[in-house]
C-alpha cells in the first residue's frame, strides 16, 4: 500500500458515531483523522459532493472467500489470485477490514473448501505481504465442533498473529439452524450437483455418529484454546436457553445469527453482542426460516450486522434499517457495521470518524436504494 497523503474532504455528508454532519468537511493526515469541521472547508479540499462520508465498514463473518476459491463444484482456482479477486470486491464494498471465515475441519467426500483452511491462511500471508491487499485482513476460524478432526486443525493455525476471532459451530441435523430437517436437506439437494435421499441419509447418519462421539470433548478443548491465545469467542445459531447458557458459560464475546427471539433475548441480557446477517435485512428475512434481523432490531437485539455470502450487502443492509426501523437513526444503522463489530473484537483504533482514529473512511453515494462506493481509503491512503 503507498503511503498516505495529507488530504482535505469537504462538502460531506458525515457520519460520526452519534449524529450527521451535513455539509462538512475533515482532514487527514499521518493514515489518522486530524480534523473534522462544518461549513467553509480549508482550500484544497476534495469536493465529496455531498456524498456521505463514513468509516470504512468492518467485516466478522464473510465465507464469500470460498466462491472465488471453488467458483464452480471441483473447481479449484488459484488460492493467491482467488484471494485478491475477492479482497478487491470487499473493498469496492466498502470493507476496509475483514475477518476471512475459514472452514476449520475436514469431511469425508467433501469435495469444497473443507480441510483447506491451511491454504488459504497461507494465500492471505502470501498476498498481504506482497502488498497486493486493499483491505486490511484477519482470520476468523470457524470451528464444527462435532467433526473428528477440528482441535487438530485449529491448533495447526492458532498461532498466527492474525487470528482473532473463533466460532463454535455444531450443523448436526435437528437442531440449531436447521432444526427442521427437512429445510436442511432442501439446502443439501441445492448445493453444486446436490445430493439423493440415500445419500442424504448417510451423511445425516454419519453426522449425528460424530455429534455422539465427538462434540462436547472438542468444545471443550476448543474454547480452552481461544482462551489460552485470548482469542474472542463467537458462539452460532444459538436456539435455545441451554444454548444460551453454553455461550455464557463459555465466554462468547459475539453471539452469530440466533434463531430464535427466545434466545436473542437471553444473549443480550447477558451482554453478548448479537451478530445478524445483512443479507436478511435486504431480502427482508432468513433464507432457512428463522427469525428475521429487523424484528431483532425493532426489539433491539441487533448489535451488528455481516455479509455473510455477499460482501455488497453489508453497506445495503445497514442504509435500509432505518427504513424498516424508523426509531433506527442513521449513524445507529452505521455503527452496526462499524464501531459495534469493531468494539466486539477489542479494536479501539478504528470504526468511528473521530480525531485520531484511523483514516479507514469511505465515501457512498447513494442513487435511489442503491449505495454506491466511491472512494474508500484504508489508513488514509486511497485503495479504492
């Protein structure tokens, strides 16, 4: 990345933490916000014309990495270029900081990204230090904690400076997000070339095998892990009160996509940050069924919003809450995607358009429901 200049924007719609500047103008210097202003700007501003100026977005959860790793079933692209086609659409998204989830387990038959979470780690390494990133990248290791091999493999990349996130996962038929096993075989008969009843039945069979066998030891040593590394915990598709007293018990800092309202509820009275998908704001609910972000957030339960599996929805989303939830203030709906996630992961340094914050900024406009990102500048030099 080149360094970053010293440069003026003015005539701005700022987004700051708690209220719009209409009509402003802020300055950076050093890769940091030096200055913010209302009004006549110093000369030589950038003319933003009135566009909205905001962080940059800050991204938990986004497996979107393994559509530009397998774009076809058992098509494998190149890890460091499918890595960089994928940073560049984060960027022109607006994310200027992204936890990259990877699939920390291996399956038998599996044909997809599982097991190859080492590789893309290394992908990642390989690109940043070439500079050929514009977003500013961390790992998130997603952990299905029923799978045979799942310790072994989080201990494989534990020790890399960059992970900074660990969710606890269980996808075993029957439960959690797909407590209707019939959506989850829907989801089966979806996927690449889909899968026969038959064979659904042994997959089913052989997952249940695992949950037995398996998934209380590996969670055990799995947070044991988080906690030995203070690495932050995310639980996943939390569904009931014994979910919910799993995640206290263990520490979760950030509760992902709940189901229920019923378990929504128990997270935020023990103080875990609530994780929704932003692609359920846009679609206007879950695609599994679940409860939907915006009834989250009319109740308000909704502390942070993800993209999940397409990156264009997590500045979508956060712009349309305010429409579905009119007591939602704009720089409310954008902390969802900044600060909050931010603050979630002990970030201090970033997600807020304040003095001496990191110049992660970005400037939207927005053409009838459709934003459109600008300009994005990652510790104040122009990436985008």
């Amino acid at each position: 990345m080149n360094a970053p200049k010293d440069i003026v924007i003015a005539n701005a719609r700022i987004v700051l933490a708690d209220r719009v500047i209409e009509g402003g103008w802020l300055a950076l210097a050093n890769g940091r916000i030096a200055e913010i202003g209302e009004g006549r700007a110093p000369a030589g501003a950038e003319n933003a014309g009135g566009d909205l100026i905001m962080p940059g977005l800050i991204e938990l959860h986004t497996d979107h990495l393994e559509a530009h790793y397998v774009p076809r079933p058992k098509v494998f692209w190149n890890p460091v270029a499918a890595v960089i086609s994928y940073d560049g659409q984060l960027a022109t998204s607006g994310i200027t900081t992204v936890f990259d989830s990877l699939r920390v387990w291996r399956e038998d038959g599996a044909e997809e990204v599982d097991g190859r979470a080492g590789v893309l780690a290394a992908a990642i390494t390989t690109a940043r230090d070439a500079s050929l990133l514009r977003a500013d990248h961390y790992l998130h290791l997603r952990c299905e904690i029923p799978m045979p091999s799942v310790v072994e493999e989080a201990k494989e990349l534990i020790d890399r400076p960059d992970v900074k996130l660990m969710s606890l996962m269980d996808h075993t038929p029957g439960q959690r997000q797909f407590r209707d096993e019939v959506k989850l075989r829907d989801y089966y008969r979806g996927k690449g070339g889909g899968k026969t009843d038959a064979e659904l039945d042994e997959l089913f069979a052989k997952r249940f095998e695992y949950q037995k066998a398996y998934a209380a030891t590996n969670m055990r040593a799995i947070v044991a892990l988080a906690q030995a590394y203070k690495i932050p915990l995310a639980s996943h598709d939390d569904t009931t009160d014994e979910n919910v007293a799993d995640a206290v018990r263990d520490g979760v800092a950030v509760a992902e996509f709940p189901t229920t309202l019923e378990a929504a509820r128990g997270l935020h009275e023990a103080g875990i940050d609530i994780l929704m998908g932003a692609p359920n704001v846009v679609r206007g609910g879950s695609h599994s069924g679940n409860i939907a972000a915006v009834d989250l957030a009319r109740e308000g339960l909704l502390d942070i919003l993800s993209s999940d599996y397409i990156p264009s929805s997590l500045l979508m989303g956060a712009l349309q809450l305010p429409e579905h939830v009119p007591a939602t203030s704009l720089p409310a709906a954008i902390r969802t995607v900044t600060k909050a996630p931010a603050e979630a992961v002990g970030f201090t340094d970033r997600g807020e358009v304040a003095i001496g914050k990191r110049a992660d900024l970005i400037r939207v406009h927005v053409a009838g429901s459709v934003p459109v990102v600008r300009s994005v500048w990652r510790v104040g030099s122009r990436v985008a």
